[in-house]
C-alpha cells in the first residue's frame, strides 16, 4: 500500500507534513515527499489524515469484556472476590474466545496493533488473536491456588504446551510470556519457581505490581519488603518483566525497576475507577524505567481504548506534579506506541521508519478539534479520540478501515459474547 500525501508522527515522534509512506511485505519500505516509483498496490488518500505507530496496549484480561457492566462501584478486593472470581469460576474456552474476539474488535477499532494478555484458557485468546491478524504477548495468570509446587501444577503444564504450541505463532505475531497474578496471591516458592523458568526458556513475565495501597503495604508486613523487591529477590527481574500497574512504587523500587530494564504498564483509567490511586509516570521517566500504557481488562476500565488512556496519563502526570511540562506529547505518544513494542520484545515495531513493521492506525484530522494544525502531537494526546482513527494495520495488513473488519464478523463476535454474559449471570 502507498499512502499519499499524507501527514505522520516520525520516529522522534514529531509531526511531518505531506509524506509518502510505502508499505511492503508487512514492513515501512519507503518515506518520502516525492512519490516513489514502483508499484505499491493500493493507494490510500492521505489528505486530512495522520499517520502514526498503532498503540501497543501491554496490560489487558481481554476476554473480561464478558464482566464488562457486572462488577461496578467497588474497592479493588471486593471486586475481585465478589463479583469477578465467581464469574471467571463460570467461564469456558468458547465463552472466553468470544470475549477476546469482541475485545480484538475494540482495540482494532481504537488504532491498537498489539496487546499483552494475562487469562487463562489462553489457547483460545491465541487462536482469536491468530485469526483476527492482531498482535499479543500471551500470559497464563498464575496464582497460588494452582498449588505451591509450580513443576508439577496444571499451570506449569499449560505453560509448556503454549510455549511449544504458540511461541512465535503467526510469523511471530503471538509471543508466549508467562506470568505471576501479583505478590498477594503467589508464595516465595512459586515465584522463583516461574522466573527460572523464564530464564530457562528465554521469555518473559507479566505481573501485577503494587497496585493498591492495601496490597503494597501488606507486602511489607509480610515479607518486610515491597513487592517489588519482593520480586527481586526471587529472581523475577533478571528475565523482561512488564509489570502493570506501580501506583505505590517507592523511589527505591523505581532504582531497582530501572537497573532490570523492567517496563510499567501503567493503567490510569483502571486505577481511577477502582479508586487505587494514580501512578507517578513522570518519577518513573525520570529514573529511566521504560512506562508503557495498558488499558487492564474492560471490567475495570470500562474500555479497551488507549486513546483515552493515554489523554489521562497525560493530564494525571501535569496535575499531580504541578508541572505542566511533566509527559510531553512526544513522551505521551513514544509511552504509547514504541516503548510497548520494546516491552513486548518487538524491536522492529512501534515507529514510523523505513525497515520497521508496518503497525499502523490512521486518524481522520478534518475535524473541528484537529483545527488549526499547529500541534498535531498535542492535538492528538489532549483532543484526540479514538473514534478519529479510520485505520488500523498490523504487519502491512488491514484490520480495520471505516467501520468495517476485513477478518473478525463484528455481529456474530457482539451476539456470542452478549450470549455467553447472559448465560453466565444466570447462573450466579
Ligand atoms: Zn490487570
């Protein structure tokens, strides 16, 4: 595909005007403001359009767009226990591969080309995610019911068959992370357990981290630590970690998070709503961690668009800090796109750059708030919507263009998964 004469967000994440942009065998192989020879296959009229690198959503339960609506009004603890567990206990693989179908469609829709997903049941997120032509770091949330010895539980199990099955699956679209649900619900044992296993197959880990006071605090009455040194001292660091979350970070774990090369998956939305509190993504900046955006699942958020979450990243950083230069669009847009892909380990992707993977979404700017163009950067971080985005491609391929979903049939995915809710609250 050639877009034409169209403006994007570069690789420093600054606008350029009137570019051409050419996609071939799934990668960015020219930029330019002359039209390049050759043939491209299909043009795309670029007038009034902004090109820039899709979103890369590294915390998501995708398949709890099944609980979105279900679980309103409550703390965190009683959340989880009192309306999300029992419902998760009625779950099956058909019903959790209609969540993620649906969720697949949502984030497509809201310009994201990638997502890390921390379930269960992931054979059924993978062949969605397979299908559909999105990107995902698959996870098995672990927790410590699944029994203390992580070698011979069901997880260690699972985990084995999806590292051999869906490693690398999709011409490397599906990459198989393992993962711990959070310090609460994980023992000492278990921890080290999976972090050598980590390292003994090469991949990484996902985990809940210091999310709410109550859990941080805990954590240093039990162990006499935080969770993140917690963590550290089994080992989990030494492997990528992508932890979501890291409301109650100190500033020793932001050192010890910067030292591993660890990534924050910060959630802003879900922190709001379950009344967590609001990570401090400018101290994390400026310890050098690398901050990501994730959505969380859409029980807590109530959506999977990262649009909105990057706006309240934005806003949070500037008001808690009382600096308003604290999160520049720039450092808004990079959090967003190419810091993902370097959490999800995808080196090659995140960016508008020759040689890199064509993860793509389009935003339509002929509208009012995209006006005068001053500030594309800002525009899009303060203004934006996720309903601007026209366009949304993943490895050079359409998965998205107005309205319409070239591999998902969005009315069977909304029917099933309404079904499978309605089936679901019956029964509890
Ligand atoms: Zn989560």
């Amino acid at each position: 595909m050639l877009f034409c004469n169209i403006d994007l967000i570069d690789e420093s994440f600054a606008p350029r005007r009137n570019q051409f942009v050419g996609v071939r065998d799934g990668r960015i192989a020219y930029i330019g403001d002359v039209r390049p020879d050759g043939d491209w296959g299909e043009t795309y009229d670029g007038r009034r359009r902004l090109l820039l690198p899709g979103f890369y959503n590294t915390h998501c339960h995708a398949a709890m767009t099944l609980v979105r609506g279900s679980a309103e009004g409550l703390p965190l603890d009683r959340w989880l226990h009192e309306k999300v567990f029992p419902f998760e206990a009625k779950l099956t693989p058909a019903a959790i591969g209609a969540g993620v179908r649906l969720a697949i469609a949502e984030m497509l829709r809201c310009g994201t080309v990638s997502f890390s997903d921390m379930y269960f049941a992931c054979e059924a997120t993978g062949q969605a995610v397979l299908d559909s032509g999105i990107k995902c770091n698959l996870s098995r949330s672990l927790t410590v019911s699944d029994g203390e010895d992580y070698r011979n539980s069901a997880a260690y199990a699972e985990n084995t068959a999806l590292l051999r099955d869906w490693q690398g699956a999709g011409d490397g679209r599906i990459t198989v992370d393992l993962s711990i649900h959070a310090e609460y619900t994980s023992t000492p044992r278990l921890v080290s357990a999976v972090a050598a296993h980590a390292a003994q197959v090469r991949t990484g880990i996902q985990l809940h981290l210091s999310e709410t006071k109550t859990e941080h605090e805990a954590c240093k009455a039990r162990h006499g630590m935080t969770p993140t040194a917690y963590f550290a001292a089994q080992g989990v660091f030494d492997v990528p970690v992508t932890a979501a979350h890291g409301v109650w970070l100190e500033p020793e774990d932001r050192a010890i998070l910067h030292e591993k090369q660890a990534s924050v998956a910060c959630c802003p939305a879900s922190n709001l709503k379950l009344a967590s509190g609001f990570v401090d993504a400018r101290a994390l900046l400026a310890e050098g961690v690398n901050v990501t955006l994730g959505t969380d699942g859409a029980a807590s958020n109530n959506g999977l668009d990262s649009f909105r979450d990057m706006t309240l990243l934005a806003l949070l950083a500037k008001g808690a800090s009382g600096d308003p230069t604290a999160l520049s669009p720039a450092d808004c847009l990079r959090i967003a796109t190419r810091n993902g892909a370097l959490a999800q380990r995808r080196t090659d992707c995140g960016v508008v750059a020759v040689g890199s993977r064509a993860d793509l979404c389009v935003v339509d700017t002929d509208r009012p708030w995209y006006v005068p163009a001053t500030d594309p950067a800002a525009s899009l971080v303060y203004a934006g919507r996720s309903s601007d985005v026209v366009l949304t491609m993943v490895d050079g391929r359409v998965l998205y263009q107005d309205g319409a979903y070239p591999t998902i049939d969005i009315e069977r995915a909304a029917y099933d998964a309404q079904r499978f809710t309605n089936r679901i609250l019956s029964q509890i």
